[in-house]
C-alpha cells in the first residue's frame, strides 16, 4: 500500500515546515528568556515570523484553512513540546504526556486521505 494514497503528504510537509520554524523561533525565544541570547535577537523572531503566512498560503493549495491550520498547529505543539522536554529538560505531568500522545494520534487522523 503507497502511503501517498492514505495521507495527504504536501499539507503534512508544509505543516512539518511551519512547525520547524514554530520550534526554532520558540526556542530562540526561550534562550532570550534565560538569558542565553541577549534580548536584541527577538527582533530576528518577530521578522521570520513574517514568513509563515506565504508558507501557509502555499499550504492552502493543498488543504483547506481548518485543516491545515490544525495540522500546523498540532505539529507545531508537538515539536516545541518535546524541545522543552527534552532540551530544555522541562517536566510535564504524566496526563501531559497523554495529551502529547493523543495530539500525534489527532496529526495521523487530520492527514488522512478521504475519498
């Protein structure tokens, strides 16, 4: 069976790249928070950010809005979830990591190719 006909893969990657920025813009910020970056560098930020709607008007050519704002969204969630966790080693409740669970199981269900 060809994933292909199963899940949508453009929204998937387009989500995949606004959620990358999502986790490397959040990141930055967090490093600025902390005091590992001074606080000039959340003018970068604010001017990658600017990025994301062309991203996401590209995207709209393969999903509709809702969808793809969600898969964003959820992708985004995700990425930043586990860079905290892991990297920044913060911790979450063990009814936070079920809803991180839930939130990839909510991501494979939004990509689902409908006929």
């Amino acid at each position: 069976m060809d994933l292909s006909t199963v899940f949508k893969i453009k929204p998937l990657l387009f989500a995949l790249g606004l959620g990358i920025i999502d986790t490397l813009l959040l990141s930055t910020t967090k490093f600025i928070s902390i005091g590992v970056l001074k606080y000039p560098f959340i003018i970068l930020v604010c001017i990658l950010y600017g990025i994301q709607p062309l991203i996401f008007l590209n995207a709209l050519g393969n999903e509709s809005m809702s969808i793809m704002n969600l898969l964003w969204d959820v992708m985004s969630n995700i990425f930043v979830s586990l860079i905290g966790i892991y990297y920044f080693n913060e911790t979450i409740s063990n009814m936070k990591y079920l809803g991180i669970i839930l939130s990839i199981i909510s991501l494979t269900i939004l990509s689902i190719e409908e006929k």
